[in-house]
C-alpha cells in the first residue's frame, strides 16, 4: 500500500492511525485492537467488517516494529 494512503488513513472506530499487520493484508488499529481487511488493493474501513485481534497478538506486532527515534 502507497505510504502516502497510508499516512492520511484512519480508524474509523477511534481514528487513529492505522499501521499495515505484517504479512498480512491487513489495516490494524492497536488501539482499538481491530483489523480492517484489504481486497483487490482497496481497504474496507468499515467497523462492521472488522476483525477483533486478541491482545497478544498486537503485542506480538509491536515487538516486530523497530524503534521509534528519539526526537533530536
């Protein structure tokens, strides 16, 4: 997905950011633990097509992200 979408994209639930799940296709929202499938390149923000995500595994999706940078 474009990075650009991807900035200007939110969770239609909280809206907040969106973060792209690893090898998956698939918008998730850690906040609201939900998971917004992508179809043919087009993400489906609707919050009844959303997918729970258990709480380990936006656990799991946080220790794969690198660290943010310390601001200068």
């Amino acid at each position: 997905m474009d990075p650009r979408l991807l900035e200007i994209l939110a969770c239609p639930q909280c809206q907040g950011p969106l973060q792209m799940a690893a090898g998956k296709m698939m918008l998730v929202c850690k906040q609201e633990r939900l998971g917004y499938p992508i179809e043919d390149g087009i993400p489906h923000l609707l919050v009844q097509e959303a997918l729970t995500i258990p709480e380990i595994e936006i656990a799991a999706m946080a220790e794969d992200e690198p660290p943010a940078e310390s601001p200068r």
